[in-house]
C-alpha cells in the first residue's frame, strides 16, 4: 500500500535524523553531535512506520547573529525549499500532494529563538501552505519546561498566517527513556488522508510488540545480577524473608513504565507497594521452601534466595508488560487503582506457581549449587518468551 509522508524540517542539530532514527526503530539516518549531521535530503520507511519520513537538511542554527550566519540561514532556507521540490520529483514521482504532514522540529532548550525560528519556518515551507503542521519538541526531558517551550510556541506562531496543528513533546536519543514517540505517530495518523491510514492498527500492534520486546529484555538483564547476588552466600541479603522490593526490583518497575512512556511517580509507587504486598500474600518463599524439602536438595536458604528473587522478576515483569500494554491501548485507565492491584495479584500467583513447578521438573538433590543460576535463567526466559 502506498504511504503518506511526512517532511522533518528544523535547525541543524535539533534532532531531526535522531527522531526518525527513533521511530522507524532502526539506525538509517546518519546523526551528528558536532557538525552537521545530514547533508542529502533522503526518504526514509519501514514496516515499522505507517508513512515515510523525509529527513532534511538543517537550518544553520544561529549562533551569533552575524552576517555570514545569516546568509548561510538565508542560504540553507532556500536550499530546503529547491531540495524538497527535488525530492518530489525524484521520489514522490512529482506528486507534491505526496507530502501529508510536515513536523517542524525546534529544540526544547532553545526557547529563546522560538520565535526567529517559526519566522524561517514558515519561509521554507511556503510551497507546502496547506499541508498540516506538527511541531515537535526534541529533548524534552523536564515536565515544567515543556509547559513553557508550548506557550511560546503558541506565542510564536500566535501572529502568523500559517497556523500548527499540534505540539508534541520527544525524547528519542536511544539509550535514554524515549518519550513522547507514540503519541506522534499517532497524531501523525490523525492528519493523514483516508487512504493512507489503512494500517494504523497494525501499526501499533508493532510498537506494541517492539516495547515489548523492550520490557523482556529488561527483565533478562535484571535476572543475572539479582540472581548471582542471591547466590552469594557471604552477601548480606536475606531476600525470602524480605517484603520490600530490593533496588534491582524497583528499578525494573520503573524501567519498564518507562518503555510504555508512563509517568505518574505516585500510581508507581503504589504499584510498589502492590507487589511486595502480593509478594507476602502469595508467598513465593513458602513455594520455593515446599519444594527444596521435597526435592532434599542441599543450601536451602540460598536456593530459595536465588527462586524468589526469580519469581518477584518476572512477576514484574509480566505483570507490568500485562498492565501497561493495556493502558497504551486505552483498553483500562491507569487511574483503575483496584483492577491494577487484582492483575498484580493474579500474575504474581501466576509466575510463582508456573516458575517453581517448571523448576521441580529441572532441579533435583543432585542439583550442584554452581549449575543453579543457567537453571533459573534458562527458566526465566522460557517464561518471557511464551
Ligand atoms: N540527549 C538527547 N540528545 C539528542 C536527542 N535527539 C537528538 N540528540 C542529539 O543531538 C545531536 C544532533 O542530532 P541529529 O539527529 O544529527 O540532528 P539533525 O537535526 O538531524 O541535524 P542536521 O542533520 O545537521 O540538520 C546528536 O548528538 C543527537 O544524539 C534527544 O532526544 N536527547
Ligand atoms: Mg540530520
């Protein structure tokens, strides 16, 4: 099916090829920290990605103001007016109805030249007067200045003909949490012409699949420390009898809201809560001691250490993935405190009872205590991958 396509326009360095990096999930367009980072115009798709993104060439960012950076302004302006008109004769088969949607692209911490930048804008896009605008804000780590740069944003294009269509706010540098990027998209869909959008749905079952590939990977990672320090029989931890989520465990939760881009500090720390509460009324501990005696294995306290670590792993982990995926796709509200507290409950019983009954068909007494932590890794991935 054919796509729409959106034109990525803004400043040299703002993150334009970063962005498009970020959402078709792949290193296509060449980034740059220092100079600049793109020099030809390119359309870029992928089966990740329900349109193709043309990555431009940046405005000079202004640096003092001088003539010469005025005129390389001036000259980069026009340059991605003729290189846009180039890349819709080349590329769009001289369609230029072929561009749906243009994300102008401004810094989110460069407020100050918000307003010069739309002025430039909108001169170099004056070809494309109806297309819809988004404006998207890069590096948008802090809440509060995202609430400012969008009221200057309005202010900036407040005495302009031209008018945007919406603001979002990204992160898509990739080894930071990525924020903001589904959104995006999905305004994005919103503008596109009816028959461009026949894939949306499956679009987001992509995103949906690729966080959650994402959010098992987490879990793989957290599994191999927690359970070597469960091992250590000098370590001081005493994790079976312990209620509270160790740091590793609290770090997974949040690391995993992160990939679903959710926020809200408070309904995290509840979800805390929830799990070292199900973990004392499941009580993977007393599974874990059922089975070592049954099993007459040896180093009892440690092996239940290294299985309840386990357990309260993947419970995070598959109920968090279980409860976020939900919420991504407005199926439940994260505010649905009692729903959340139920699925918390039910998935940790879950993965105790399905881990540690895995467990007994793959331990025995003869079990070396050395073999245990391939055992339960082994264990753990299988789970993460059904
Ligand atoms: N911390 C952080 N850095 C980012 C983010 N997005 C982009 N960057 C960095 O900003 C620098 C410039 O990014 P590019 O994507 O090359 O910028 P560009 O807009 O394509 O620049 P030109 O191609 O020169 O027009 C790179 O060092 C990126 O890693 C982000 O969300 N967070
Ligand atoms: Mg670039």
């Amino acid at each position: 099916m054919k796509k729409g396509n959106v034109l990525v326009i803004g400043n040299s360095g703002v993150g334009k090829s970063t962005l498009i990096n970020a959402i078709l999930n792949e290193e296509v367009a060449h980034t740059s920290p220092i100079e600049r980072g793109t020099e030809i115009m390119t359309r870029y798709e992928n089966d990740s990605c329900p349109f193709g993104l043309i990555d431009t060439f940046g405005f000079e960012p202004e640096k003092k103001g001088s003539v010469i950076d005025l005129f390389k302004k001036a000259k980069a302006i026009d340059l991605v007016k003729k290189w846009t008109k180039d890349v819709v004769d080349s590329q769009l088969e001289g369609d230029p109805n072929q561009i749906n949607v243009i994300w102008y692209c401004i810094d989110g911490n460069s407020s100050r030249l918000f307003k010069k930048n739309v002025d430039d804008f909108i001169q170099a896009t004056s070809d494309w007067k109806s297309v819809p605008i988004i404006v998207v804000i890069t590096k948008s780590y802090i809440a509060e200045d995202r609430e400012n740069n969008i009221q200057m944003i309005e202010n900036s294009f407040a005495d302009q003909k031209r008018k945007h269509t919406r603001i979002c706010a990204v992160v898509s540098k990739p080894n930071d949490a990525q924020s903001g990027l589904s959104e995006l998209v999905q305004a994005t869909m919103e503008l596109m012409p009816d028959g461009l959008i026949g894939a949306a749905n499956d679009i987001k079952q992509m995103r949906l699949a690729q966080k959650r590939v994402k959010a098992h990977a987490l879990v793989a990672d957290a599994l191999v420390p927690a359970i070597a320090t469960s091992l250590n029989p000098f370590g001081k931890s005493n994790i079976s009898d312990a209620q509270v989520l160790t740091a590793a465990e609290t770090g997974l939760l949040f690391g995993i809201a992160k990939v679903y881009d959710i926020q809200q500090e408070g309904t995290l720390d509840s979800m805390k809560k929830m799990y070292e509460n199900a973990q004392a009324l499941v009580g993977p501990a007393k599974l874990a001691a059922e089975l070592i005696h049954k099993l007459g294995i040896p180093f009892g306290k440690l092996v239940i250490n290294a299985i309840v670590t386990s357990c309260v792993m993947l419970a995070i982990g598959e109920g968090s993935v279980y409860i976020f995926e939900k919420i991504y796709l407005g199926e439940k509200s994260i505010e649905d405190m009692d729903w959340i507290k139920n699925s918390i409950n039910s998935e940790f019983a879950k993965e105790s009872t399905d881990f540690v009954s895995a467990l007994s068909r793959s331990i025995s007494s003869q079990t070396k205590l050395s073999d245990l932590p391939k055992i339960l890794l082994t264990l753990g991935e299988e789970i993460l991958k059904k």
